[in-house]
C-alpha cells in the first residue's frame, strides 16, 4: 500500500489488490485518509458536516480515527485515563467512491491525500495522481480489533536526565535524575546521591515528582 500525495483527480476505474475480487461500484468500502498531523479530529468534524452540507450522506457513511486506551501518568504522579490514537496522521472513511464524494472528502481542509496506489503521467515530468486504493475486509477487521484490544498505552511526562524530587518513601526529600523509565511497569530508576555515592534507586511513579 502505497503512502503518497497529489493535487490531481480521482480515477474512477478501481483495482483491489488485497482481496480476490473487485468490489462493485455501489458497494461501500473503507479508505485510509492522509491528514495534517494532529488535525484527525478537526478533519473528522469538518467532514461530517461537508457531509450533511453537500448532501452525500447516501455516498460517505462513516468516520473514524482508530483510538486505544492511554494512562497518562501526571507530574504529582497521578493518573488520568484517555485516548490514543493508533494510526497519528490518518482517518479511516466508509463510503461508495465516485467523483462527487472523492472531491468532498479531498477538498476537507487538512486533508493532505487518500492512501492508494500512485499513476504516473503517460507524458511530461512531474507526479502523476494517486488512485484511492479500498482496505481490505481482513485489514479493517484487523485495525478495529488492534484498537479495541490493544494494552493501555501508558504516557509520562518524565524521561531519562530529568530531575525530579522523591516525594515518600525512605528517601524522602531526596533530589536525583531519572536514568531509566518503565511506563508499562510504572516505574523508574533514579540516581541518588546516598552516603556520598551515587547510587540507582527504583521507585513508583507516584513516588515522585519533576523539578522545574
């Protein structure tokens, strides 16, 4: 599959690749979308209501931007739970490719391109366009599932030569810098200062807390 931007029209002649047998004109199928990175949202937004504007809602059905849990870990070391997204850069349309819903969903701002299969001009320099390319059933199947039961992702806003201040515990009060970080263990590796000797100490996230 082939990542690649244009600034020319849609082929209306489709090729499947993956599956064994080319889908029908009315049928609808998902495409890959290439947007400005970390416009998935605003893109999403804009599209649903181009949808409903320019009347092709019997032509574009959905719109999703694959997301997986997140633990974000805090600076106190508190928790809080979010989103995120598996695919950072793309959204994922359902809909029945033609010209008039090709153009909808290109002309979205932030919107850089479908994902598809790049044709070359049979004259002259410069890129040819890019042929929107459907997912396959098995990739689709495959994209919803690693979303829905992919481990929660677990963000800290701390990383190696960081300073931070140990919060409890025996060392209390005690300044160091982190030399290690294991977000899927919730927990770090600190180098103290003890009894004059630098000395690598494990604690919990909620243990501690970055300096300023």
């Amino acid at each position: 599959m082939s990542f690649a931007s244009d600034e020319s029209g849609y082929s209306t002649q489709q090729e499947e690749t993956t599956d064994s047998a080319a889908p029908s004109e009315t049928e609808a199928r998902w495409y890959a979308v290439q947007v400005a990175s970390g416009c998935e949202k605003r893109v999403k937004a804009n599209l649903e209501q181009r949808i409903q504007t320019l009347d092709v809602a019997d032509r574009i059905f959905q719109i999703e931007i694959p997301q997986a849990r997140a633990i974000k870990i805090r600076k106190d070391g508190s928790r809080a739970d979010g989103e995120e997204k598996v695919f950072p850069g793309y959204v994922l349309v359902k809909m029945m490719m033609d010209d008039d819903s090709w153009q909808v969903v290109k002309n979205t701002p932030n919107v850089i391109n479908f994902v598809g299969a790049e044709q070359k001009r049979r004259y002259g320099r410069g890129r040819g366009h890019v042929k929107p390319m459907p997912l396959s059933f098995s990739e689709v199947q495959r994209i919803f599932r690693q979303a829905e039961e992919q481990m929660p992702v677990v963000k800290i806003n701390m990383a190696v030569g960081d300073k931070v201040v140990v919060l409890s515990g025996p060392f209390k009060e005690f300044e160091g810098e982190v030399i290690e970080v294991s977000p899927e263990r919730s927990k770090l590796k600190v180098l103290l200062s003890i009894f004059g000797r630098d000395t690598p100490v494990e604690l919990e996230f909620n243990q501690v807390q970055k300096q300023s």
